[in-house]
C-alpha cells in the first residue's frame, strides 16, 4: 500500500526532500539552543561576565532566527509536497476511474468514489504532511537531545527509558482499537453521500410525493451512526493527551526534584565531581520537554496515520483496480462494416451468477439493417446491446462486429464506430453545441445543425433565445425528457457510427416525431445498422426484423408480419397496444 502510494509522488519529491532537511537542520538548531544556554548562565549570568552574556545572547538570537527560517523552509516545502500529492492522487484515481468497465464500475457506489476523491485523499495527504516533517523531525529531536542530556546527567536522562516503553503501549493500544472504528465510519460516508446525492437527483419526486420527512429521517439515521462511531473513535484517542502530559510533567518533575538535590548537596557548582549546575539543570529540564514533545508530536502524526489508514487502503483500492476489458496484444483498428453475429453467448453480471443474464443467444444482423428489439421488463434487452461495443465481455460464446470478434478490436476504434444512445439519457453542464460535439470535436456548425433536423431537435432548439449557445443545466435539467433524447440522438448521429443503438431513447417522445426521426433514419443513413429498443410496435413494425426477447432468450425473429403469425409475446403486446385500442 505504502510503496503504491508513495508512486504518486513523482515530481513533488524534491520538496518533499528539502521538507526533511530543513526540519532536520531545525533540530540541530533548536537542540544547541539549550547547550548554549546553560553556558550563558553558567559562563555569563553567575559570574556576572557581561561580554560573555553579549556574546552567547547573540549567538542565541542568531540560532533563533535560523530556528524560523527552517522552519518556515520546512512548513512551506511540506504544504508544497503534501499538495502535489493530493493533486497526483486525485489525478490518477480519476483517470483509472475512466478506464473502468462497467463491471468494475458496479463494484463502487456514486457516493463511495466522491468520497475517496475527497476525503479519503484530504486524510492521506494529510498524514503524507505530518509524516514528511514529523517522522524526521520527532526522531531526531528525540536522539540529539537524548545524547546532550546524557552528556549533562546520564542517571537522570535514565528516566526517559522509562517513560518511552509507556508510551509505546499507549500509542498501540489506541492504534488496535482506534483503526477498525475509522475504516467503519468511511464505509457510512459512502452511504450518506450516496442518500444526498438521491435526494438531490429526484428533488422533485421526494416533494410531489411529500416525502421530505421520511428523507431527513434516512439523513439522520447516517448522520447519527457518523456520530456515534466518531465519539467512540474520538473517546480512544482522547487518551492519547493525557498519557503525553502526564509522562512529560512526571519526568520533569523527576529531573527538577532529583537535580536540586544534586545542586545543593554540591553548593550549585556543576564542576564537582558528579555536581550539577543550575544551567545545566535548566538545560536538561529543557531537554526533557523536547524529548517529550516530540514523543507527542510522534503520538500526534500516529492519530492521523491511524485516521488516513482507512483512507489510504480505500485510495489504494481504487488505485489498483483494473479493468477487466482491454485491448489485446495486436488490436484491429478498422471496422469493416456494421454486420453483428451472437454465437451461443452467455452472459451474467455476476460470473458466480446462478441465472443467466442472456443465455445461448444465436443472431444476425447484416450491416445497414434496422432491427427492432422487443421484450418484456427483465428481458435483458439493454444488456443485449451492451456487449456490441464492449461495453461488458461475455462469459461463453463470442459477439462479432464487421466480421471480428469485438475482443480483438482496439476498444476505442470500436466504440467510435458504435454509437449508443442509453435508456437513461446524460446531458452536461455547458452549451447545447458543446454537447453535442462531444459525438465529433471537429464538427462544422453545419454539421451539427443537419444532425439536429434528422433527430428532430433543430425544431425546439430554434425557439430558444440563443440557439445552439443556449446553457445546459447539469444532467439537463433545463430541458424536458424528450428534449434531453433528441439532443443524445443528434449526439450520436455526429459520431456516424457504422451501429447506431437506440435503448429506448424515443420513448419521451410524440409518435409523429418518432416517426420523422425513424423516416429520418431511412433515407439519411440507410448503411448504418441501426438497433431500436422500444416498448411500442409503432416504433419497430418497420423494421427489416424484430427480435423478441423473453428471460435472456431469443424467442422470436422476424418481420412484423412473421412475428404476429408465429410469435404468442409479440402478439400479446400487439394486441395489448394496438387492437386493444381499437376495440376501446
């Protein structure tokens, strides 16, 4: 974990060297600030030697200023680093994010990969930045002032190998029962952004139903399980203080009560044979407080590692996650023509799945054909179409495109030469031309406009006051549904995919314009092999075939006609929508 994390430091490894070398020439500085002060007072003060007490005074002011300067040196190259960090962090998280499939994406909640993105970044930059500084800083201080104090009084420096081995104990007590009430409190992070994130998304729904309570209802009984497992982890390390301060008061106190017994028992004179003086002692009580402070810097840097451990197996995680559909060894780069072939494949979602998602499905579709798609809810019609372009593997059997497998193909050649209109239709925050680019970067205006009229959305998008300018809300909140599925339609139309799939993209629409925009179809890219998922007939009598789906199965294929002779599902739903309507 740590050698995965510590890959993303990359350029930001100078100043995270510079942070450790002017910490530790900080130490060095800050540990000769006492040494020199017990001569100030022995050498200057008691013998009231004034050129003395001028000369260690500026010295002393000199070792204070480079004590700040290395100080802020440090602070700033550590801020630099640790800020890096999160920058590669989020940077290669978000664009191994982009690589998933959908299978590795249904492994993560919404919410979940915000809140790595976020938090769980912020907790180990964090810790990177007290680790930077701390873990050099603390151990130094620790050994430098450990050896001028021994130098100073050996049997009372003995004290401090007393006081560590207790602090260890503490620091690991905390650790044990600390860690596994942090790793549980960012599982529940996950969850209440993903109740926010619902929330906000069907705002309107939770209102038109006046559900308002029963969602701050949801919200809180997170919010509460947040809370309670923070006081419990908060509780732990609340010890961590007070063991510090004790260890720290009780040593100096040792130091003081058994070093003023030296100084008297000797009359103050440090140069008797044992004898302690009164600036030594006051080094050593200082010396004290450094060892002691940098144990509980040390305990300080251990809370926020143990906080950011959760974190960072979470970080990590996402990190080393890979994706299950690749490019092979040798990819074919061209798309011969739009011509699919199922050959007995089985798919699940899950590949431990007892039922099949499709199973045994035999099918081909010549290129330029409009084949409609029919099934029932369940009937794994979208999970259909969504092994063309790869967008999941298939467990046995193989899907062609163009005469290949898709599995040999270069992923991104072949998506380019599919273009997929989902069921649940995404439109982003910018302009409706920014949008619609997205199908072809390089695209005219003109271009964008033609794509428009066969999808019918030239017609609204005329009537706004700046056209094609016109802002996009996010996720399109700004336009209606069927709006939303004319401006995916044009989308894709730009891409002039050899495929073009349609997952139930026309079904917010009036019938007429269903029409013109299948009429559209026909007479502007008759070659393109178009795939229609649709609950209404009116929507795929047309087409050159029909395949009805039931329970993952192929139940039925063929014309209109072929189907209302020979086909008890594809009858039913005819009847059910059309002569139903009649008798009515």
């Amino acid at each position: 974990m740590l050698k995965r994390l510590a890959s993303c430091i990359r350029e930001y490894k100078k100043p995270s060297v510079l942070t450790s070398v002017t910490v530790s020439l900080e130490v060095v500085m800050e540990v000769l600030i006492p040494y020199i002060t017990a001569s100030l007072i022995d050498k200057g003060i008691e013998k009231g030697n004034l050129p003395v007490i001028v000369q260690y005074g500026i010295i002393l002011v000199i070792s204070a200023f480079l004590v700040m300067l290395f100080g802020f040196l440090a602070a700033k190259y550590a801020a630099t680093a640790s800020a890096g960090l999160a920058r590669n962090l989020r940077h290669d998280m978000y664009h191994n994010i982009q690589n998933y499939s959908f299978t590795n994406i249904d492994k993560y909640s919404t919410g979940g990969i915000v809140t790595r993105l976020t938090t769980d970044v912020n907790n180990v930059t964090m810790a990177y930045q007290m680790i930077i500084r701390m873990a050099v800083r603390s151990p130094m201080m620790l050994i430098w002032s450990f050896i001028f104090a021994a130098r100073i009084s050996l049997k009372l420096s003995l004290v401090f190998v007393i006081m560590i081995p207790v602090l260890a104990l503490a620091l690991a007590f905390i650790m044990v029962k600390a860690h596994p009430l942090f790793k549980r409190v960012f599982k529940t992070y996950d969850k209440l952004n993903e109740v926010v994130e619902e929330n906000l998304r069907g705002i309107r729904v939770v209102k038109s139903f006046t559900q308002e309570e029963t969602e701050k209802k949801k919200f809180g009984v997170i919010s509460d399980s947040i809370y309670k497992d923070f006081v419990k982890a908060e509780k732990i390390l609340a010890f961590n203080n007070p063991v510090m301060q004790g260890c720290m008061y009780a040593t100096v106190l040792i130091i003081a009560w058994f070093g003023a017994k030296v100084i008297a028992a000797c009359g103050g004179n440090g140069e008797v044979a044992g004898g302690l003086s009164v600036g030594q002692l006051t080094s050593l009580i200082t010396y004290a407080s450094q060892i002691l402070t940098s144990l509980m810097m040390v305990s300080m840097a251990f809370v926020m590692i143990v906080m950011s451990k959760a974190s960072a197996e979470r970080v990590v995680e996402i990190l080393d996650e890979k994706s299950d559909i690749v490019n092979p060894e040798n990819p074919v780069y061209e798309v011969a023509d739009g011509s699919i072939t199922f050959t007995d494949v089985d798919f699940s979602y899950s590949r431990d799945a007892g039922k099949k998602c499709l199973d045994k499905v035999n099918v081909t579709i010549n290129s330029g054909e409009t084949v409609g798609i029919i099934g029932g809810t369940g009937s794994s019609k979208s999970t259909f179409v969504s092994l063309i372009p790869r967008l999941y593997d298939v467990i046995s059997g193989s899907v062609s495109v163009g005469g290949k497998d898709v599995r040999e193909y270069d992923i991104k050649t072949l998506r380019d030469n599919v273009a997929m209109v989902l069921q649940k239709n995404e439109l982003f925050s910018g302009t409706i031309k920014e949008n619609i680019r997205w199908g072809n970067p390089q695209a005219t205006d003109e271009e964008i406009e033609h794509v428009c009229r066969l999808a019918c959305a030239d017609e609204f998008i005329q009537t706004f006051p700046d056209k094609y300018d016109t802002l996009i809300d996010q996720g399109g909140a700004n336009v209606s549904g069927g709006q939303k599925q004319r401006l995916c339609i044009a989308r894709a139309l730009l891409k002039k995919p050899k495929i073009l799939i349609l997952d139930d993209s026309t079904s917010a629409v009036d019938t007429r314009t269903d029409a013109l925009i299948r009429k559209a179809f026909r007479e502007e890219i008759p070659n393109t092999t178009k795939l229609i998922i649709a609950q209404r007939i009116s929507s795929v009598q047309d087409a050159d075939k029909i395949i009805v789906l039931d329970d993952g199965r192929i139940s039925a294929c063929g014309t209109h006609q072929y189907l209302l002779e020979n086909s008890d599902i594809y009858r039913e739903v005819y009847d059910s929508q059309v002569k139903g309507g009649e008798d009515k």
